[in-house]
C-alpha cells in the first residue's frame, strides 16, 4: 500500500502547532524575570508578569507561540499551585477555622450579586456582566472559561473579561500588601485577605509571596500559603457556581445546544490536597522540598510570564468604558467583602 503524502508527513502548519515553542518562550521568559528580579529582591512572579505584558504589546509574538502560551498559563500554572501542597503544613490549614470557608462563599456569592447589580445599572448584556463577575469572584480566567461553556458567551466579552482579570489581577500584586502594611494586619490575616480578594491563583501567589518578602524573619504560617488555602476554597465552589449558571442559561436561551460541566473538583486541587497530606507524613526529607519549591518557582513564573502575554492594549481599546467600570468596581467590592471579614474573624494573634 502507498500512502499518501498527507498520511506519511503532516503539513508543516500542523506540525507548528506543537506548544514546545511557546514553551520556550515562556521558559526564557521566566529565566529572564529570575534573573532581573535576584538582585533587586522583587517577587519574580510579579517581574514575569510585566515582562510579558511588555513584550506582547512591542512585540507581534509569532502564531506558532499561541499553543505553548496557552499550555504555561493552564497546566503548568495547575502544576506549580498542586506543588504549592507541600510548602504547606496541615496544622496551617486547620488553624485557619471554620470561618475561613464561610468567608470564601461570602465572597463568591457576594461577589457575583454585587457585580451582576452593577453591571446592570451599567447597561451592560447578560453574559458580559456574567463573565467579569465569576471572573473576578471565583478563580480569574478559569472561571470565565468554565462560564463561557454553559453560556452563549460572545468571544469579544470572553477575551475582555480575561484581559480586565489580568490587568486589575496583577494591579493588586503590589495594592494589596502596600494596604496590609498601612492596616496593620499580621501575616495570617493578610495571607486571608489576599486569597479571599485577588482573582487568579497565580496572582494571589504573587500576592502572597509579596507580603512575605517584606516580612522576613517572622515566625508562623507564611501569607503566601494561607492565601493558596484561601483561595483554593474559592475555586472549589466553581463547579456548583456553574451548574446553577448553565441551568439558568438555559432558561433564557431559545437555542437547543448542550453545555458542558466542569468536573466536581478540579484536579490540581485534588493534587494540592495530595500533597498537603504527603507532606502532613514527614517522610520526605529537607533536600525533597527544597527541589519542589525551586520546581514550584519556575513553573508558576512560567505560567506568570504567559498570562502577561495576555495583557494586550490593542484589545482592551474597542471594548468602552463599562466594562472598565465594572472591572474597577468589582475589584473594590470583592476585596471590601473580603476585608470585612477577615476583620470579622476570630483568629488566634501571629506570632513574630
């Protein structure tokens, strides 16, 4: 039998769609941010962001990048905050009370009412609103994505509402522990705020990793890890936020069309409790968990770099302002709701 051309070496277009490019990219990236953020003492994580969000809007990145992007900002992001698991002591996560997940839901349900109201008095549509308030609500892009498959979403809003989580995200990595500073809070109650307030998990680590790196020498649980327990409690209630979501849907559509779920938890964060559990062992040893931690830093600067490519001008030019202004809006109220009860709750005083 002869095959055929097509069958025995595929296009070259096809093979171009391999993400090792865009990994690559994203990998120079990060070791660019490494680099310029060990001597000046700046989170990398934060330092990978901006760099990427320079670069794309100087810079016409190649089509064959787009794939690898796409894989950095999702997987390797999933990978770095599963890790995160094993920095992380059980006796941290159980410290932080009952309250804690109480806080969670306040915010993701006070959230999304608060915005969707706003947006309305805005004149804003149905879906738009939708999307900046589950994004900025629950778990950034993520959660957008995961609304878009049970909404008859128009791609222009998805893509505005990934830009504006990314903007104002990233806008709170410095905000945000420059306001802890000037409140006063100790460690264990910013590390709250900054999970229970920041949109995506990458950014709450920044967020977090920022209020520890101007905390050196304290003692207890580090912000950076409260706030991933935080804000993993967020994501958790993606899944039934969404199904309620596509029911809803559904009832305003006319259209026949199925909608898809996402799983009941998502697997990173199973993986992330995984790894609690292990370390909550004591079996691996010291060397063990400082190669995670140093594989848990390139990945998520990785994933950080990506997201920056995100941040594109030309994109968020077309859209007006309301969309803008219930950005700005949200923002305030998610981290008002968060601030309110992380003053509310009754914690045991830091140490340090």
């Amino acid at each position: 039998m002869v095959l055929s051309p097509t069958a025995a070496a595929p296009p070259i277009r096809t093979r171009l769609r391999t993400p090792l490019p865009g990994l690559a990219f994203c990998a120079v990236g990060a070791a660019a941010a490494l680099g310029i953020a060990a001597p000046t003492g700046v989170s990398p994580l934060l330092v990978a962001i901006v760099l990427g969000a320079t670069i794309t809007n100087f810079v016409a990145l190649p089509s064959f990048t787009a794939s690898g992007i796409a894989v950095a900002s999702r997987r390797l992001l999933r990978i770095g905050v599963a890790l995160l698991g094993l920095q992380l002591l059980l006796s941290d996560v159980l410290g932080l009370g009952w309250g804690v997940l109480a806080l969670a839901a306040a915010v993701v349900v006070g959230g999304i009412a608060g915005t969707m109201a706003v947006g309305r008095l805005l004149g804003m549509e149905w879906g738009e609103r939708l999307l900046i308030a589950c994004g900025f609500s629950i778990c950034g892009a993520a959660a957008v994505a995961a609304v878009e498959g049970v909404t008859a979403a128009r791609k222009q809003h998805v893509v505005t509402a990934v830009a504006l989580v990314v903007v104002f995200g990233t806008a709170m990595i410095p905000g945000l522990p420059f306001a802890v500073s000037l409140l006063g809070l100790d460690t264990t109650r910013a590390g709250i705020w900054a999970g229970a307030a920041v949109h995506e998990v990458a950014q709450v680590v920044a967020t977090g990793g920022a209020i520890d790196a101007g905390r050196l020498g304290t003692a207890g649980a580090s912000a950076l890890a409260v706030a991933v327990t935080v804000k993993l409690a967020r994501v958790a209630l993606l899944a039934p936020v969404v199904a309620w979501i596509g029911v809803v849907s559904r009832r305003r559509s006319t259209a026949d069309s199925p909608a898809g779920r996402p799983p009941l938890v998502p697997l990173f964060l199973l993986g992330f409790v995984g790894f609690v559990a292990l370390r909550a062992t004591g079996l691996l040893p010291d060397r063990a968990l400082d190669l995670a931690r140093l594989a848990q830093t390139a990945l998520l600067t990785t994933a950080m770099f990506a997201l920056g490519t995100g941040v594109r001008i030309s994109v968020l030019r077309g859209v007006g302002w309301r969309p803008f202004a219930l950005a700005a809006v949200s923002t305030v109220w998610v981290s008002a709701i968060a601030l309110g009860g992380v003053l509310l709750l009754d914690l045991e005083p830091a140490t340090g």
